[in-house]
C-alpha cells in the first residue's frame, strides 16, 4: 500500500514541492516552477485549492469527461486525503496551488463563515471545471495573493490576504452554480439513480434492518460527497436531500397506509423507525394528519 504523506503546516507542504516559506501560514505555489511528479497520497491537516492546467481527458468528473480545457479546480480540507495515481509516468505540473493553515483564519469573518463553503469537502472528482474567463478570474486573485505574500508582512498582510482568499471562494461559489446549471444531464442521470435507489430501498427489507436512509448513506451509494449530493439536490429541487429523502419516505408511507391488515406501528417498523411515535410525528408534519386520521380519511 502506497504510504500516505502528512502535512499539517504550510512549511511541510512548501518543503515537499522545494519552494521557500515566505509566510508560516498561508503560500501560493506556482507549478510549473517545480520538478515532475508521479503518485502521491497526501493527507492534509491545511486547506489547499490547486488550480490544475489539464487537457481534457487527463481527468474525469464522477463517470464523465469534462468539458472545460482551460482548467481545474481542486479543493482539499483539512482531514482529507487526495492523491495522483500516473501508473508510474512522470508529468510536469502546470498551474498553481494556495494552502493556508486553519489558524490563518481564526476570528476572520471567513473564519466564521467557511463552513458554507461546501466545495471544500467535495471529493476530488466533484472539481469545478473553468472556462476560459473564469480561469483568468481565478488566476487574478490567486497572484493578487502571491504578490501581498511577497511584500514585507505589516499590519495589513493579514487582512488584504484573507479578503482575497475570500474573494476566490466567493467566485468559485458562483462558478460551482453554474457548473450546477450547464451540467444538468448529469444531474438528472443522479436525480433518476437516486429515485431508483429510494425504491428500491424501501422494496426491499433495507429500511427495516439498517433503519431510515440518511443523506450519507444515499451519497455513498451514489458515489458522491454528502456536500456535493446536498448541494446539487438543493439546486435541482429546491429541497434539502433530506427533506427530499423523507418527501420519498411520506409517499412511500401513504401507500402502505391503505393495506389495513398492518397496523401503524408494522409499517413504521417496516420503513426504519425505531419508535411509532417518531413516525407519527414525521407524518403530521409533512401531511398535517396523523396515520390514523390519514388512514381514516381515505378509506
């Protein structure tokens, strides 16, 4: 098994790729300065955004080619591992890398908010895919981050660093959104796994032996992130996915009602519940009637 690097510091990340540590908590690493790679497991205790120079077909997003040739972008947490598997062929990286270690933002408005930021615990096949406007765009705030670093530190490195990684973030929010739109084929390819997946769920004896479907379990089976299954069922429908999840619950829920030779309490067995009453209390908030009343209204 390949042995998994650690960085838990901008210098041990700078020190690897051989470039100097201009600031100790936050650098921009240009890639085409540095020497090939092959294969790597990395896991990084900092957060990183890679901008990859790639030819399509160099990489794939979930089981499709991208359609952008300008550029990738790859977001890493910390606590993530990501990786490159060449099968043994070296490559000459092009493009950039900015990492920043998790302190860098403490007590910052983005220290407060980036948890929104829900790309960044996509997986790395989720990337955001740029055109050529918004890779200029991307490119733009990267180096405004690369010139401040490169200044002598004052009081106002810290700031103007942070507004522009923040400023980044906020445009890959937009391009992530309009990834979601020009990409609906895909989307609708999971929309209709998903929906197979619910029934089939609930067809089975799934629910009864693993209990209620969690968002987790539904992106795992499906081969996506949590955030990003989250996030593109929000852009597709409207509704959270686990609002979605218990929508496909209630109307799978409707129908065994009309079966009377089961009582309330076997059916919310059979569809996950540990407990009646939480089935109940589900029921009434999505339909406004008990089971019971539900039952009674349409027999």
């Amino acid at each position: 098994m390949e042995q998994v690097e650690r960085y838990d510091t901008v210098k041990q990340y700078n020190d690897s790729m051989g470039v100097d540590t201009l600031h100790p908590l936050v650098s921009v690493v240009n890639f085409n300065e540095i020497p090939t790679v092959q294969n790597f497991r990395r896991y990084m205790g900092i957060y990183a955004v890679f901008l990859k120079n790639i030819k399509c077909g160099d990489m794939r997003y979930g089981c499709q080619p991208y359609d952008y040739e300008d550029g990738t972008l790859v977001f890493v947490s910390p606590g993530q591992i990501y990786g490159i598997d060449r099968k043994g062929i070296a490559i000459k990286p092009s493009g950039y890398g900015l990492v920043f270690h998790p302190d860098f933002i403490k007590g910052t408005n983005l220290g407060k908010n980036i948890k929104n930021y829900t790309f960044l615990s996509y997986e790395v096949n989720e990337a955001l895919h740029l055109s050529k406007k918004e890779r200029k765009t991307i490119v733009d705030c990267i180096e405004k981050i690369a010139e401040e670093i490169n200044q002598n530190i004052d009081k106002h490195s810290k700031t103007l660093i942070v507004s522009n990684i923040e400023l980044l973030l906020n445009y890959c929010q937009r391009f992530y959104d309009r990834q979601f739109i020009t990409r609906s084929n895909v989307n609708g390819d999971i929309l209709v796994r998903f929906e197979k997946l619910m029934n089939d769920y609930f067809k089975s004896d799934k629910a009864f032996v693993l209990g209620l479907p969690s968002v987790t379990y539904c992106a795992d089976e499906l081969h996506l992130s949590p955030n990003y299954f989250g996030d593109l069922i929000k852009k597709e429908t409207g509704s959270t996915a686990l609002d979605y999840i218990q929508s496909k619950l209630i109307d799978e829920a409707k129908e065994r009602i009309f079966d009377r030779s089961k009582s309330i309490n076997e059916i919310a067995s059979a569809l996950g519940f540990k407990y009646q009453q939480h089935f109940t209390r589900l029921f009434k908030q999505k339909t406004g009637v008990t089971p019971n009343k539900y039952r009674n209204l349409n027999s």
